[in-house]
C-alpha cells in the first residue's frame, strides 16, 4: 500500500492555487492580444504553406465549385481550437459549424467541425487547420487525462503547463480548456525566481532565496503570485520563512496598500525527486511556514511518473512535456 500524508488540504489552499495559477479564461476570442497571438500564428504558418500558391490544386483545374468537409475524430479527446479554427477559417471565406464546442469530451468517429466553400480552398487550408487542431486537442486531451489520474489517487493537486509552448498562449489555451493551470502566461504577469536569478546573490541558494524574496517583494503590486525556484530543503525551508514574516510584516503594517491573500505566495521545488518533496512538505509542515506558501513540483515529471508527486501532496505539479512534446491528436478531414 502507497503511503501519502493524508493531509486534506484546506478550501483556501485550493482558492489561492486558482487564483494564482489558473488564467486560462482570459485567453478568448474577446481578447485583443489573444487574437493577435493566434493570427499571428496561423497567417504565418499558411503564408509559408501557400507559398507561393497550391501547385496542386493548380495542376488538377479545382476552383470554386463549392464543397463540405467535415472534421472527424480517429480517437478518443478533449476539443481543443475549435473556436480558433473557425475564427481563421472564416477570415478566408469559408463557413464553419461547429459540431462541438471546446472543452467537450468526444469519441472516435464523432464530428467536431464543418466547413463550406470552394473546394480549392478547402484544400489548401486542409493542412494548417488540422496542425491546429490536432495539437490543441493533443494537449487538452493529455492534460484532462493527467488531471483525472491524480484526482484519482485521492489528491487535490492541480496539473499546470510551463512556458516551454512553442505556440504560445495558443498552448496554454489548450490547457486550460483539458482543466490545467496555465502558470504564467506571460513574463509580465507573475514574478518567477529562478535558480539562474539567484546565482547573481548569493553563491548558496539558502543565502540566495530571502535577499531575492525581499526584493521581489515590493514589487508584487501588479502580480499574480511570486514565485521563487529551490533545488533544496533548506532553500525551500528559507523560502517558506520569509514569505510568513513578510506577509506578517505586510499585514501588520497601517500603510500596506494591498492585502496579502491577493499576491499568493509558492515554492517551486525543482529536480527533487517525490521522496525529497514529501520530506520538505513535512518539515513546511513541521516549522510552520507551510501556510504561507504553496508547493509545486518541477522538472523532469511527466505522465510516466507523477504520481508519486501527487501522493506527496503538492499544490501543483508542473509538466513541460505538455507542450514541448505534444502528441497530436489523430482527427481527418473528409471531404464531401
């Protein structure tokens, strides 16, 4: 029998890990600068594909004469860039339905889109619309599929993407829609020190953690959390000190401008193995600095062995393989 902390973790415990680390809801198609990311994208990728026109479809006399394709699925998923890909097939004059919406569970076989117009260029944007597709798909279905094994296990640890997103917010939207964490979506919304960070302080990252927390720390007013990387117990032992004294400080304080449950506060305990993990989390526990700062676990997890960082009871297990290793979910398009 697997032994685990049984620790329940606390409702608000489970409110900050949202509040921090879940903003994927932000990424739609109301937002400008999502928009511009995903034209941005698929304008590049089906200008190099087109380039400089579909010999093919020159070669054998298609034009106009309208036709439907539908969009199916080989395998079982998660919808994942549905809405993205209507948004740019409509921009090039094809009419799209949607047969599911994103976030939808589907079968192999099902139908997820439809598209009208021009058998030219139902063809020649046959290729990136199914890219798109297929990858989004691929990273929702992984990350839904992640998510439901750890809750499987009697654990309320969330399963986040990383910035290793080759497409960008297109990735972490993908995420968000399989039920994960998007972390930061960008460099300009949550602060993140990282070992690297830290060299350039101390020459022992335990020295290292507080002079860089306490800097950060006045700077926090526009972030969605701070965050600092440990490789240590000790560092993480120091990390989780000076977050509780200076959430003290800051809520003793007559002037605080901001209040501290709204900048949450984690270590992000990188390259340890589960057995490493579980003792800090104990000695968090042990010190009494384990309610100032939530816990994620980084680096060199994937689905082969997240369990046992699950078992331990982090907040959050960070998976770059997500994105950077994406397996594309099998769909095709059939024309009619």
């Amino acid at each position: 029998m697997r032994a685990v902390l049984q620790y329940a973790m606390p409702v608000e415990r489970q409110e900050r890990v949202e509040r921090a680390l879940f903003r994927g809801g932000e990424l739609t198609l109301d937002n400008p600068a999502y928009v511009r990311v995903l034209r941005r994208i698929m304008e590049t990728l089906l200008e190099t594909d087109l380039a400089p026109r579909d010999i093919t479809v020159t070669a054998l006399g298609i034009r106009e004469r309208a036709a439907s394709a539908n969009v199916a699925a080989r395998e079982p998923g998660v919808a994942a860039g549905l809405e993205e890909y209507a948004f740019i097939m409509r921009k090039h004059g094809l009419k799209v339905t949607l047969k599911k919406e994103d976030g939808d569970v589907f079968e192999t076989g099902e139908i997820l889109v439809r598209s009208e117009g021009g058998q030219n260029k139902l063809l020649s944007l046959e290729r990136v619309g199914l890219n798109l597709l297929q990858r989004m798909c691929g990273i929702a279905t992984a990350t839904s599929r992640l998510q439901e094994r750890a809750r499987r296990r009697g654990s309320a640890t969330r399963i986040l993407g990383t910035r290793k997103t080759p497409w960008g917010l297109l990735d972490k939207r993908a995420i968000h829609l399989g039920g994960g964490g998007t972390h930061r979506l960008g460099l300009g919304d949550g602060i993140v020190i990282k070992n690297n960070h830290l060299a350039l302080l101390a020459r022992r990252e335990e020295q290292a953690v507080p002079l860089a927390v306490e800097k950060a720390w006045t700077g926090r007013r526009n972030a969605a959390f701070i965050e600092v990387e440990v490789r240590s117990e000790e560092a993480a032992l120091a990390a989780g000190r000076v977050f509780k004294r200076l959430q003290a400080e800051d809520a003793a304080s007559p002037f605080k401008r901001r209040k501290v449950q709204e900048c949450p506060c984690l270590v992000m305990l990188d390259n340890l193995m589960p057995e490493e993990v579980r003792s800090i989390i104990i000695n968090m526990r042990k010190q009494r600095v384990w309610d100032a700062a939530l816990v994620e676990a980084s680096g060199g997890i994937s689905e082969t062995n997240m369990e046992p960082y699950a078992d331990a009871e982090v907040d959050a297990i960070s998976i770059g393989a997500l994105t950077h290793s994406a397996r594309a979910l099998d769909l095709g398009q059939r024309m009619e």
